[in-house]
C-alpha cells in the first residue's frame, strides 16, 4: 500500500515536472516570436520610413501556432535566455535598416536618357541657324541649276543638298524653306520675264524655247532634292505637288505674259516652211499645252501638227477639203525653191545608175 502511494507520488512529481518543462518550452516560442524592440537608428542615419523585413517577420501572430495554455495551479517557469538565433534576427535588422537608409545608386538607363537628350539638344537647328547655314547652301544650289544649259555640269554636291533639306523638315522647318523656295524662284522668273520682253522679234521664239527648257530642265533635279519637304509637308498639309507648284509659276509669270505675244509668232513662222527649227517649234507647241491645255483653243492646226488627236476625227465628207490643203503645202513649197518633180526625177535617176551598176557587176560574177 505504502510503495503504491510512493509510486503515485513519485509519478505526478515526475508529471508535474514535465509540465513546467512543457510551459517553459512555450514560453520561449513566446518569446521567438515577440519582435525585438527596433535599435536606435545612427545620429548621421535617418530611421526608416517603414518596418525593415526582418521585423515583418517577427511579427507574425501568435495565433498562427496552436499551443496549450499552462495548466492551472502550476507555477511558470523562469523566461528563457535570449539564445544566437535570436541574436542573429536582431543584428540581421539593424543590417536592413542601415542598408534601407543609404543612397540609392543612379540606374544607368537615366544616365543614358539624359546623354541622348542631351545629343538631341545640341542637335536643334534654330531659325538662325536655317537662314545663316542651311538656306545659303540651298539658294547657292538652286540658282546654278536654274541657269544651267542642257548638258552642262553642275560642281554641287547633291548629297549635301538633300541632307540639309532632310534636317530642315526634321527640325520643323518645311513652312519656312517652302517658303522660301517659291519666293526665290519667282524672282527668277520675273527677270527671264523681263529679258523675254526685250527680245527682238527675229529671235522672240528661240529665246522662249531657251527659257522652257531650261526651266524645264531645273524642275528635274530641283523637285527631286525637295523631295522630303514634298512628302512630309506639301503633299501632306498642303495637298499639293511640288512639280505643280512650280510649273504653276512658270505659267503665271512668263508664259501668261508673254502668249498674246508669242502666237502670232507661231502662226507666222507655220506659214512660212523652215523659218523656225521644226525641233524648236514642238517644244514650244507641246510645252504649251503642257501648261495650259486651253490654249489649243487659239490655234487648233497648229497644236494638231505636234499632239495628237486635238483635233475632230476625219470623216469621208472631207476628203477634198483635206487633199485641198495639201496641194496648197505643196504649191508654198514649190513657191520657196522645192520642186517635187526635180527630186522625183533626180531620186528616179539615182536608182536607175544603181540598178545598172548593179546588173554589170552580176554579169562579170561579181557577188
């Protein structure tokens, strides 16, 4: 009886004594997961704006772990030593905090943003710089190739031109140059005007026929070197043609000037055979009508000898009237010097010494 109850008592001591191990167990857990007080932060650092991770993580509820309570009526044991974990934790803070404190670096994508914007800037063409740099170079081009004669070399650099218009329409500057260039080429109209003026009849249609093609000659090269202005400014807020544009002035600066002029001119040089170069008179005839087609309406057979289908189509009614017309060409050729029956006789007396020569030479064996 008596070993039975040392047995009991010796049974819950051992009990109780597992308890109060149990209990102190727990109460370190406590302690591991209360977070330590944050370390005064350095007088030269700034305490953080916000908690460092390291104390997120001490933070966790204490709900999160199921656990018994201690058992009533026993006494807690003593807290437990702080031991190197948590020391670990608490130095690992003060590391983040320290390190959350200092200067961020500068990231290299800002360093690179700012050199190309600072390229960028030092590339910006002012309007100074358009009209004392780029506009010279310009000007100096177009006036060679406005006076240049058909077949002549130009010592320009047509890459140079093209860039300097290129960086012009880069730089916001299309409205200006465009400007510039329909000003700059109406002058230069008006003094080819001018000349035309005070031409001389006798060479009033040779002069004309100078004036056209060179002008015409010009809009070759000139309305391909504007060709980005064209592109990105013209055709795309004006609506409109560089060509257009500067066959438009030509129209209204020369050739309205001077038609009244220069028909009558024509007609009289188509009276008389041979009076202006046949070439001469389709370019200024098909530069005409280039122009202005309208102007057919002042003289139809004169337009109808060099573009086709300007006038209305034969019909078997007027077959006499058309062999009328050309017995008279004939009968004004004859009138200046040309007779048909002299070059009949005289192609007719060629063929046959030919033909003669030709016969001896077969009869000898003479291949």
């Amino acid at each position: 009886m008596e070993e039975s109850m040392e047995e009991e008592e010796g049974g819950s001591y051992e009990a109780m004594m597992d308890d109060q191990n149990h209990n102190n167990w727990e109460a370190a857990v406590d302690g591991f997961r209360q977070p330590p007080p944050p370390p005064p932060p350095p007088a030269s650092i700034p305490a953080p704006a916000r908690e460092p991770p390291g104390g997120q993580l001490l933070a966790m509820p204490a709900v999160s772990v199921d656990r018994k309570g201690p058992k009533e009526g026993l006494p807690m044991g003593p807290p437990p030593e702080p031991n190197g974990v948590i020391m670990m934790l608490k130095s690992c803070d003060a590391a983040a905090a320290v390190a959350k404190a200092a200067p961020a670096a500068t990231p290299t994508s800002s360093i690179n943003i700012n050199t190309s914007t600072s390229k960028f800037l030092m590339n910006v063409i002012t309007i100074e710089d358009y009209k004392s740099t780029y506009w010279p170079k310009l000007d100096g081009a177009i006036d060679q190739l406005l006076t240049q004669s058909p077949g002549d070399y130009i010592p320009i650099s047509y890459e140079q031109i093209y860039s300097c218009v290129y960086k012009c329409v880069c730089q916001q500057h299309s409205e200006q140059m465009y400007s510039d260039l329909i000003k700059k080429i109406t002058n230069h109209l008006e003094r080819v005007s001018k000349e035309l003026q005070a031409s001389p009849p006798d060479l009033y249609i040779e002069r004309f026929n100078i004036a056209l093609g060179q002008y015409m000659g010009a809009l070759q090269s000139i309305v391909p070197l504007f060709i980005y202005m064209n592109k990105f400014y013209i055709e795309t807020k004006l609506n409109r043609d560089l060509k257009d544009d500067l066959i438009k002035l030509f129209t209204e600066h020369v050739a309205e000037k001077h038609i009244y002029s220069l028909m009558p001119l024509l007609l009289e040089a188509q009276s008389t055979p041979f009076q202006v170069t046949p070439s001469t008179m389709a370019n200024i005839v098909k530069g005409l009508y280039t122009l202005r087609p309208e102007w057919v309406q002042m003289a139809p057979t004169l337009f109808s000898k060099f573009i086709p289908n300007i006038l209305p189509r034969a019909v078997e009614s007027e077959l006499s009237e058309y062999a009328a017309q050309d017995q008279k060409l004939q009968r004004e050729l004859i009138q200046n010097g040309f007779t048909r029956g002299d070059q009949s006789r005289k192609r007719a007396g060629d063929e046959l010494a030919y033909n003669s020569s030709s016969a001896c030479a077969s009869s000898r064996g003479y291949r």
